[in-house]
C-alpha cells in the first residue's frame, strides 16, 4: 500500500509516539521555516512624540533617573509586545533625563545609539570623554564600554536608544557589569575623540580604541545637516531615498558599529519617491519636517496589506523587512535612520530591491 493512502490518524500516532524524545517532522512545518520570503514577525508603527512625551515627563514625576537606571520608555512593535524590541533585531526607547541628574555608569556587550531628540546640554560620557548633546546628534556607546550620562542643562533632554539587544539575545552572548561609581572620573578633554579621528585624519600609529566600532563617538547633527542641504543644492536627487549619507567608521570604511547602521536622509520638497525594500528592518526618527511614509506587504497571491503614516518632528516609526516602502514629502524633511544591515551584510544575506515603478 502507498504511504499517501494510509489513514491521516497513523501520522498523527506517529508524531505522538515520537514526540517524548523531542523529535518532530519537518515536513509539517518546512514551509514556515523556508519561505518564499521573508515574513517579518513585526508590523509597521509609528509613535508620534507627542502623544509619547507626556508619558515619558510623567515617568520624570514618578522615578528618578539613579533609581531607574536608565529611565526609559521602551517602544515595542505592536506585534511583539513584551519582547522589548521594535524588530526582531533592534531595540529603541526613548530616555528622558531632567537637570541635575545622573544615569550611572555600567557597561554591557551590547552596542547603543543615542539620537538626540529634545533638548540640549546633558552629556553622554564614554571612556572617561564627555560629549554634550544637541538635537540632531548620533552618539555611540561602543560594546562593553563605561557609560554614563548626567544634565546640566536647563530642562528636559530626550534620546532616542538603539540598541542589538535582541540580536545580543539572540546568541546568548550578553554580559553587564555595574561601575563603583556613579559618574565616571573625566580623563579626556570634550572633543578629544573628534580632533583625533573626525578630521578626515588618524592617528599615525593607529589602534583601535574600541576593536570594530568606530572611535568616534559623537556625530554632531550641525555637520551631517550642512552636508545633505548643499547635496540637494549641488548635486542630483536619488530617487528613492533623497539625498541619504551613511555615517561611517573613518577607520574602517564600514558601519559605526559592528551590529547596527546608520543613515541620514533628506527628502527634498516635493519629494515623490519611487518605491523600496529591504532585509533589514529600520527604525526612523524624524529630525525636522514632516512627510509621508506608505508601506506595502505582499505575498504573490495574495491581496498587499497596505499601512501609511503622515510623521512630524521627532516622531519615530519602524519599517519592518521586505515591506515596500514610498517616502513623500511636500515641505522637505531630514530622517535619521538604523538597521541590523551590517549583520546581514557580514553574513551575505541583505538584499534590497528598488521598484522604478509605482
Ligand atoms: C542602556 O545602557 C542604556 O546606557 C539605555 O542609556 C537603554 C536598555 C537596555 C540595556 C541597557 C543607556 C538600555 C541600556
């Protein structure tokens, strides 16, 4: 008798009797582990900063930033929630620290980006340097580095954290340790790192400070701003992305740190973008400007789900793998932008296709 035609109870009596010693069939579930395409467990959002905002300074009310350790609002993706993740692979939060305040220093495995989005004059401190924050700023907390954080300023300052935290996970590879101190003693004058390694300069005998991350730590928004508006000035629009840098390691060529990249991007006014997607899922937060993302996710056979967002100022929002992505903007706008792509590049594993048609 052919195996097909026996009685579907012999496969499920079979399952059964195999299923104490941890044995399962792959054929029941090699199309879910092999698709077609990827099939991102996440889904597109958008947190809108003020809806956020108020959440965020009433945390302020309720716990101080020592007693948090970090005193942050963690924003998950609607689809996985309780996982601390806004991709299956990156993490962000949006950290709120008031005047006279110190977050204290730890270190961890993990790598962490901070995107300055409101307020100005609290610091990130790394490895003994300090460095004030301004809005628009990209700040680098290499892995396994000391790092704190403390205000001076006049108010409140907000940052958005990316972190490899799910990644980290993911290889059960994570390991932290608390300072003796709060505030970790300065050994480094303010701007040290920049004179040293962000003049389009190295040091002659060249070592790097932090192995694959950058040994810059601070990008300050002035510079990447006054970059993308003489492009859109001087020199072609692409036509998918705007004008759009990727921040570097000047002593690599490569992203600022191993795990995570990033990206700057200015869509002109009356940008109508063509559509793009990718593997890597992205978190954007917008600098200045407002615009319009849509999104598309389809399967070949079935009907696109279809999502769009209209974003302003300091809002963030996530797009998740292989979602066609449109950005327009009738104003101009500057978007800031991580992924998880030096991962998948490391790996040969990004893809990205750009659609020349709408
Ligand atoms: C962390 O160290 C910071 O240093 C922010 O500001 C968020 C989330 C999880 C684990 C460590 C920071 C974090 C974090």
């Amino acid at each position: 008798m052919n195996a097909v035609m026996k009685p579907a109870s012999d496969r499920q009596h079979l399952y059964e009797a195999m299923s104490p010693l941890h044995l399962t069939p792959l054929w029941e579930v090699l199309h879910a582990l092999v698709p077609m395409q990827p099939r991102s467990r996440c889904v597109p959002a958008l947190w809108r900063y003020d809806a956020v905002r108020p959440h965020l300074m009433r945390a302020g009310e309720l716990i101080t930033a020592e007693e948090a350790v970090r005193r942050v609002l963690i924003l998950e993706n609607p689809s996985l929630r309780g996982q601390s993740c806004i991709t299956p692979g990156l993490y962000a939060g949006l950290q709120l620290i008031l005047p006279g305040e110190v977050a204290p220093a730890h270190r961890h495995t993990q790598s962490a980006l901070r995107f300055v989005v409101e307020g100005r004059g609290a610091y990130t401190a790394v490895d003994g340097e300090r460095t004030t924050m301004e809005p628009g700023d990209f700040i680098i907390t290499p892995s396994w580095t000391w790092h704190d954080h403390g205000s001076e300023a006049d108010g409140p300052v907000v940052w958005l954290d990316g972190l490899d935290i799910p990644l980290v996970q993911f290889l059960e590879a994570g390991f932290a340790e608390n300072a003796a101190t709060a505030t970790q003693s300065v050994t480094r004058a303010e701007g040290t790192s920049t004179h040293r390694y962000g003049a389009n300069m190295l040091p002659v005998r060249y070592d790097a400070p932090f192995g694959a991350t950058s040994p810059i730590f601070s990008y300050p928004y002035a510079r990447t701003r006054e970059a993308l508006l003489a492009l859109e000035r001087d020199a072609p629009i692409d036509a998918w992305d705007g004008v759009k840098l990727r921040y570097v390691n000047p002593a690599s060529g490569g992203s600022p740190m191993p795990t995570m990249a990033t990206f700057m991007q200015r869509l002109p006014a009356g940008f109508n973008g063509l559509p793009w997607r990718q593997t890597d899922g992205t978190v954007f937060n917008v600098v200045e400007g407002m615009g319009r993302v849509s999104l598309e996710r389809g399967e070949p056979g079935t009907a696109p789900e279809t999502w769009s967002f209209d974003f302003g100022p300091r809002d963030t929002f996530v797009i998740p793998s292989w979602h066609t992505a449109r950005f327009q903007s009738d104003g101009g706008c500057v978007l800031f932008s991580y992924s998880d792509r030096p991962v998948q590049q490391a790996l040969g594993l990004h893809r990205e296709e750009r659609i020349s048609h709408v």
